[in-house]
C-alpha cells in the first residue's frame, strides 16, 4: 500500500451478489478499519422496493448516497479511515462519493452473470432476489482507469480477495 497521510477510506462496489459484505469485512479487519454497510443507510421505502423486486431508480438513490458519503468524510475528520460497502454502480455515484475526502478509492468486484446469480441464488433471508440482477447490471458503469482504486474478479475465495484488496489499495 502507499504511502498516504491519511488512512484509507475504501468503498467496496459491485452489483447485488459480488460479494462487497463479504470481502469488506475481511478487508476492514485485515487493515484494522472501521466498517459499515451502506444497506443500512437506505430510508425503509428503498428496502421496501427492493424487497418487492423493483430496482431504485435515480432519486431513490441519492439520499442513500448522500448519507454513504457523509459515513465517509466524519472518517475522514476523524481520522480513523473506513471500508464501506456501496453498490456504487454509476460515474456520478462514485463521483458523489468522492467529494467526502480525497483518499476515497474503490475496490470493483466482478465476476460474470452465471456466477453472480449463483452467488444470490445461495443465499438466505436477503431482500435481493436474482431476478434484480438484470437491472443491476444494466446500471452498472464500471471502475474507470481514470477513478481511484483497484477491480478483483470475484473467482478466489474472499480471503484471497481481501489479502489482494489490501496489497493494490489505494491505487492511485
Ligand atoms: N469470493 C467468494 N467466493 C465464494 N462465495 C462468496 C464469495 N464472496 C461472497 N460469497 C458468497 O456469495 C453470497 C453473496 O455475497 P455478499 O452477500 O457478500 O454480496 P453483496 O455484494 O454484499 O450482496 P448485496 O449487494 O446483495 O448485499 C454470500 O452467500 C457469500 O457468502
Ligand atoms: O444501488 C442499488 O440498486 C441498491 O442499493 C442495491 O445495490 C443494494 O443496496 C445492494 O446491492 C443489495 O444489498
């Protein structure tokens, strides 16, 4: 990792089933940060059309993404540093989130359709459903080279996704 003045603030993204709960609690131990989950910052009517399988659109997310980068820069200003989970799919998402503090940098992980919906389609008592997985790719704009950070493919298993996570962040 290089060197900065700051601690790391990292945003894992992805679409639904990447694995950004996953890997971004294994990243947030590993580098001893700490760590939140932008599905909790989400008012109950966005859970609750998601839960009904209706994507967000635009205006649901912006409050969301206002209070994701609000998580992010009291991390900045109080210099603890931070990993949070965010989908973050779209440039001016991401672009939004930067404004919080100059370290933010993005860990992408990808992977293809069949494994993503292998992935949720395992899972339990979550309110994404695969049938989401269309609108979520269809949003997605990926990791630029011209944005801070770093993608994985999400194939290895999360701690080796984490111990690579932590070896390229922040690549600026
Ligand atoms: N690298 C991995 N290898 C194998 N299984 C994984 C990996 N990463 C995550 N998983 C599993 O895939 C499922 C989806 O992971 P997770 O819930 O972390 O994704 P997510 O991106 O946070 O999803 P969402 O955005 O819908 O909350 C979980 O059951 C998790 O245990
Ligand atoms: O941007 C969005 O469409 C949503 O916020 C979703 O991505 C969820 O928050 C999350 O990924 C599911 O747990």
């Amino acid at each position: 990792m290089t060197h900065s003045p700051h601690p790391p603030l990292v945003v894992v993204m992805g679409v639904a089933g990447a694995g950004k709960t996953t890997v971004a609690a294994l990243l947030a131990e590993r580098l001893g940060l700490p760590l939140a989950e932008a599905d909790e910052f989400h008012p109950a009517a966005n859970i609750a059309k998601m839960s009904a399988g209706i994507p967000l659109e635009d205006a649901d997310r912006w409050p969301w993404l206002e209070a994701v980068k609000e998580w992010l820069r009291a991390r900045h200003e109080d210099g603890t540093g931070g990993v949070v989970t965010c989908s973050a799919l779209r440039r001016a998402y991401r672009d939004l989130l930067r404004t919080a503090a100059p370290e933010v940098a993005f860990l992408h992980l990808t992977g293809s359709r069949a494994l993503l919906e292998d992935r949720i389609g395992h899972r339990e008592g979550h309110f994404m459903s695969p049938a989401m997985l269309d609108s979520q790719l269809a949003t997605l704009e990926p990791l630029g080279p011209d944005e801070p950070g770093t993608s994985l493919d999400i194939g290895p298993a999360p701690a080796a996704l984490a111990a690579a996570a932590a070896d390229r962040l922040p690549a600026r």
